[in-house]
C-alpha cells in the first residue's frame, strides 16, 4: 500500500506539471525573453558617411565594436615612404531604451591612423537629432598597455579606447568627430546659391560615378580665370578628415561676407573642391577611396579618377598663367599641436614663395586663438604628395592647413563653429598677405 506521504508527494508532482501550469510557466519565460530583447540596443551604420561593425553587449554593460577597414589597408610602397593603410573614422546609431548612458569602447583602437597620445585627447561627438552635436566629457586609453603590448608584452590585454555618453536618449548618434557629407555639402550650397559671384559646377566623376562639385567665387558672377588670378582650395582628400570641411565653409562665408574676403575677390577668383574624395565619404572611410588610393599621394602615378580630374582642370589654369597657388585643407589628432601649417622646404621654393610662406605663417599667428602660424611642421619628402608634385612638375605654390579633430592651438575644444571662424582667419590672413590695405 502507497502511504499517505507517497500519496501526497505524486500529487503535488501532478499539480506542478499540470499544463495550466507548464503553459504559465512557458508564457511567463518567453514573456522575459521578449522585454529582454526589447531592451537590447540596436545598432546601425547604414547609411551616408556611416561606419561601425562588430557590435556587442560587453559583461560590463559596455557596447564594444570594431572600427572597419577599407581598401587599400594594405600598406603602400612610394619611392622614400612607406605609407600604412589604417582606419579611424567610426558613425553610427543605438537605439536603445535610454534609460542610463552608455558606454562604448573601440576594440581596434591599437591599430588605428592614431595611437598612444592621440587617443588620450579624443572626444568623439554625439547627437540626439542627427544634426546637433555634443562632445563626450570622459574617455580612457591606457598608454601603459599600449608600450606594453607594443613590446611584446601581452599579459594584460591590447588596449581599448573606451569613451561616455554624455546624454541619455532612446536614439543616438555616434562619431569620432563632426560628420559633414555630401548632404551637409549640398545644405551649403543652397544657402549660398544666390549670392552675387557665386556659382556651381562639376569637374567630373568619381570612380563610382558620383559628381564632384566646385563652387566658384568671383568678383562678379561668370567671373573665369581669364579676368582674376586663380586659388584652387582642395579639401577632403581623406573622407574622414571632416573637421577640414567646415574650415572650408568658413573660408567661402568669410569671402562672401567679411571684408577681407571682398578685397580678396577683387583680385582672386577662388575654385573650391569641398569633397575630391566623395566615395570615400558616402562609405564612410577614413583614409582612401573606393579602390583603396590615397589621393593625397597620387599626385606623381594619378592611379585615381579624382587625381586625375583636379590635375586636369587646375592645368588649364596654370597653362594660363592664371594660377596663383592652391589651398589643401586636412586633418590630423596631434596632442602637441593645433590647427597647424605644413611648411614646404624653403631650398626648394623661389624667392617670391619663400617669402609668402613665411608671411602666412607669421601673419596667421594671432588672427584667431586656435590658429598658429609659430610652429609649422615640414611637408613629407614623399614625391607623389599633392604639394611636392604640383611645385615640381608646375611650379605651383600649396598651402597645406592641418586642422586638428580636437583641439585649437590654445588648447580649447574644437566646435564646428570655431572651425569655421579658424577658416575666416586663413581668409583674413591671405588678404593681408596678398592685397594688403593702402
């Protein structure tokens, strides 16, 4: 005979794995399971500009990814330099329940365009709208496991760059730095379409095909080079090089506006190229274009359509006799420095350049606090670099301007208006070199 305990124990069994209560059970699991997927972050960087790849969740709560690489992340060999292929540029958006900021960390970091000291003033942006953009407040990249690993030394893992949110929002927008597209680009040209001198074309097409614009500013509308002296500002040979952009933007509001840049105009036309790399940007890649060329060091193979096309059509003007110089806008995260100039070698440059070079520099210094003209760092003896070729072969002036992704030369954080005020100083500081006042 079955005891009552036994009895009791088998209908206690019976009632628990009844199917009412299996069928409670399974709805209450897959009901946690639901609100858990819910609240998992989702990511995107599929879209204009956008990069990111290897999202996760990390046991920290953190969310790790991995910057990607593009073509040409091979190293390329030029006749005195070794140049590696690298990656920086990141952008991309979470979508998450914004309850609390989120943390993220670069888990490439080691390899990147920059490393060591670099990161240590990296403040990449974030955006709640897409449009609006604030700085991250803290960020951390241990440098000691940087030489560490770097001397062979991995006990204590590859260095990672982690950085904050400094805002909650079901919805964010990440960046390393100010993102500035084609679509920004086209925005600009709206505004200004209808200012008196200023007018739009294309100079051909990108490996893929797409347009590569020019904005013209001359004295007068239908102004050409055969009634001004020409500058050619080329910018975004690195897609990823946004801060340079809106130095641009200043640079063509201060020659519509200030009046540095009118008296300018009555002498100069100027031909801006604000995107040369415009595959680069629209597949959000730091340092090449579509088929892995950095255009910055195609100026002595012209592997590239877009070297190929700015050759072309700034010798038109130099067969003139109508090119005065050109202007090379980029950007670079050294923690030493500011918005800096690179200065070509004075053996190699006539006396008429030598002496304009030292006079931009030293009348750069002061125009604008995150400006310097005191401390100019020496053009690359690489022969295929945008300035090298073009003094060579031509004997055309370049002006490299190197803006920094973080800081200005006081030491103040970048913005995308201090950029452009950084671009009305180079203005200011062109005419007083070029047309000074009687």
């Amino acid at each position: 005979m079955r005891s009552s305990n036994q009895y009791m124990n088998e209908n206690c069994l019976n009632t628990l794995f009844s199917p009412f209560i299996l069928g409670c059970l399974f709805l209450t699991m897959l009901n946690m399971k639901c609100r858990s997927e819910s609240t998992s972050p989702l990511f995107s960087s599929d879209f204009e500009g956008g990069a990111g790849i290897n999202f996760h969740v990390r046991n920290d709560g953190a969310i790790g990814f991995t910057i990607p690489e593009e073509p040409g992340g091979d190293s390329i060999e030029y006749p005195s330099r070794t140049v590696p292929g690298e990656y920086l540029w990141f952008y991309f958006r979470v979508v998450g329940d914004g309850k609390k900021p989120l943390e993220f960390v670069v888990e490439n970091a080691l390899g990147a365009h920059q490393t060591g000291w670099r990161w240590k003033i990296t403040r990449p942006v974030f955006s709640t709208d897409g449009r609006t953009w604030i700085r991250a407040q803290h960020s951390r990249y241990s440098f000691v496991r940087h030489r560490l690993w770097k001397r062979g030394i991995k006990l204590f893992g590859k260095p990672e760059f982690r950085f904050r949110a400094p805002m909650t929002a079901e919805t964010l927008w990440v960046a390393y730095c100010y993102p500035y597209t084609d679509s920004d680009l086209k925005r600009l040209m709206d505004q200004i379409g209808n200012e008196p001198g200023v007018t739009f074309s294309t100079i051909g097409k990108s490996e893929e095909g797409r347009d590569i614009s020019r904005i013209h500013i001359s004295k007068s509308a239908g102004g050409t080079s055969e009634t001004n002296q020409q500058i050619w500002v080329v910018c975004r040979e690195h897609p990823g090089e946004t801060p340079a952009s809106f130095i641009c933007e200043g640079m063509i509001q201060a020659l519509l506006k200030h009046p540095a840049g009118k008296r300018l105009r009555e002498v100069y036309g100027f031909s801006f190229i604000p995107i040369l790399n415009v595959d680069g940007v629209a597949h959000g890649y730091y340092y090449h274009n579509a088929h892995g060329v950095n255009l910055a060091f195609d100026w002595e193979e012209f592997r590239s359509i877009e070297a190929r096309t700015v050759r072309d059509v700034v010798a038109k003007d130099i067969e003139k006799g109508a090119m005065r110089m050109m202007i090379n806008l980029h950007s670079a995260n050294d923690p030493t420095k500011g918005h800096y100039f690179l200065e070509m070698s004075e053996s190699e440059l006539s006396p008429t350049d030598r002496e304009f070079q030292r006079r931009i520099f030293r009348t750069s210094n002061g125009i604008y606090s995150q400006l310097q003209g005191h401390s100019p760092v020496s053009l690359w003896d690489v022969p295929g670099i945008t300035a090298n070729a073009l003094y060579h072969h031509y004997g055309v002036y370049c002006l490299y301007l190197e803006s920094n992704y973080s800081r200005g030369a006081d030491g103040s954080m970048v913005t995308p208006e201090s950029l452009r005020e950084t671009g009305a100083a180079l203005v200011q500081a062109l005419a007083q070199v070029l047309v000074p006042e009687e």
